[in-house]
C-alpha cells in the first residue's frame, strides 16, 4: 500500500469512528523545535542519562542541576509556538466536540497552548511546580493535611526552598519510577478501552503505562493508526503506518473530515 492508499484508508477509518483516542509523545511537538527524548544527537537524554535528572533521586542528589535544566527547557519554551499538527488535533475537537480524546505524554503544553481541550496530560506539567515533600513533610505554613507551604513563600535559590522547614520547589511532571496521575491514567485507558480508532504520534513507545494504551485499544477491538517519520515499539501493533511528520501528516489525515 502507498503512503497516498495508506492516508486514504486511515481518512475513512476516522471519519466513520464515532470515537478517537490520540496519543502524543515529543514526536508531535518535534516541528516546534522542542527537541524529543530519543532522537540521536538532538533528544534530550542523548545528553544526559535520564536517571541523573528526570528521577526523584536524581533530583534529591543535585537538586540545582535538575532545576537548572528545567528552568532552561520552560525558558526555551517561551519562544515555542505549537505546529500544524497540534493545531489540526485542536481544529478536529472544536469540530466534533466530545468525539476525540487527546492523551499527551509531553509536558510542553503546546496542545493547550493550540487549543485542545481536555488534554490528558499523563507526564504533567513543566510550567507547574509542587514541592518536593509532601505533608508531614510540610512546616507550619501548611493550611491542610494535605497541603504543605505556600509556594509563593518559598525563597528565592535554585531551587526555591521554604524557609521554614527547607521544603524544595520541583517541576510538577512525573519522573521515572513515579506514580501517573491517577485522573489523567484513567481517563486515558477508559478512552483506550472504548475508542473505535487510535492515532499514536511521534512517540517511541518505550515508556509504559502510556505505550500500553495503544496495545489496550488493541485489545479491546479497535484499530491502530501509528503515524511517526521512524520506526517505533508500537509499529507492531499497527493496522497502519503512516510514515510521515507530525506537522504534515496530522493535516493530511484530520483537516476536512
Ligand atoms: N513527527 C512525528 N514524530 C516524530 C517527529 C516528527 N516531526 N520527529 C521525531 N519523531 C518521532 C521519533 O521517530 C520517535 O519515535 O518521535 C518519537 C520521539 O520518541 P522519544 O524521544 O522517545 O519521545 P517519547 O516517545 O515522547 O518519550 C516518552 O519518555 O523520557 C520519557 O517522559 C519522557 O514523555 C517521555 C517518554
């Protein structure tokens, strides 16, 4: 099948599916000029070793460092608009409210930022910040169980730091090891258990709960898009693959219908 014949089927599969699941990964965001994880040379973790800063213990271990490059990606992301491909998702659920669930495994915020509503975002948030320990960890300043201090008391550093009870600020997305949020995870798997197509893209699919949603759709009888410009994890599992970018396949496959 051509790429062309291959676009064709997957425009008929999505105009007849009463529900759409899509899953994102870095790949989508990629045309923004977000760098991915993977990716040789660009990704993020060709530089680093993920253990050492997207990890509570790595954090735990040289807090300034992390922070540092967390604050360096949220400043690099102040200039960043969302592509074509965020904007084709967004266009596509403004025009069948309801009908697709976006289910995001980046913490970039470009989907909101084009307008989707409803984004599962199951990595959280790179703008959003929490502290690092929980309540008792918390001081005085806490206002409920299950609150500890106000962030906005925190003192400046790098990282912030309550001066109370030396509490750190960390970036509020999940690290290795860590829980997902529980909301968002389940909202994605109800999507996956009950969508008649799923569009996975730009992801490796190396990273479980989130890759296991599209073995999930699978699963439970619906059929499998993968659109990404390489190979990946979940080609396997593939009714289609649409071997294209994010910013021009996302287009190709949602505007009109
Ligand atoms: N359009 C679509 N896909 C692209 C593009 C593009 N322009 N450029 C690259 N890709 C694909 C790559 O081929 C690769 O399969 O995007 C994918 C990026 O994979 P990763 O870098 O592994 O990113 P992702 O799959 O989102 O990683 C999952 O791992 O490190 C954790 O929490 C982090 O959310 C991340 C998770």
């Amino acid at each position: 099948m051509s790429q062309a014949e291959a676009i064709g089927q997957a425009r008929q599969w999505l105009a007849a599916a009463q529900s759409i699941a899509v899953l994102t990964g870095a790949g989508v965001s990629a045309e923004s000029g977000v760098p991915t994880f993977r990716d040789a040379l660009t990704g993020h973790w060709a530089n680093f070793r993920p253990e050492e800063l997207a990890s509570e213990a790595g954090f735990r271990a040289q807090p300034q460092r992390v922070w540092d490059w967390y604050a360096s990606r949220r400043d690099e992301l102040k200039a960043v608009q969302p592509n074509a491909g965020h904007h084709a998702l967004a266009q596509f659920q403004q025009r069948h409210p309801g009908r697709l669930t976006l289910i995001t495994q980046n913490v970039d915020g470009l989907h909101q930022k084009a307008g989707s509503p409803g984004v599962l975002a199951l990595h959280g948030d790179i703008h959003a910040t929490r502290w690092l320990d929980g309540f008792p960890g918390g001081c005085s300043r806490a206002n409920q169980a299950d609150e500890v201090c106000d962030v906005s008391a925190a003192s400046p550093g790098r990282p912030p730091r309550c001066e109370t009870c030396g509490n750190l600020l960390r970036p509020s997305v999940v690290w290795f090891g860590e829980m997902l949020p529980i909301a968002e995870l389940e909202a994605a798997q109800q999507a996956a258990d009950h969508c008649d197509v799923m569009l996975v893209v730009g992801t490796s699919g190396v990273v479980y709960p989130a890759a296991g949603l599209a073995h999930q759709a699978r699963e439970a009888g619906a059929r499998v898009l993968v659109l990404n410009p390489a190979a990946s994890d979940l080609d396997e599992i593939a009714h289609l693959l649409l071997r294209a970018t994010a910013a021009t396949g996302l287009p190709a496959l949602l505007d009109g219908l």
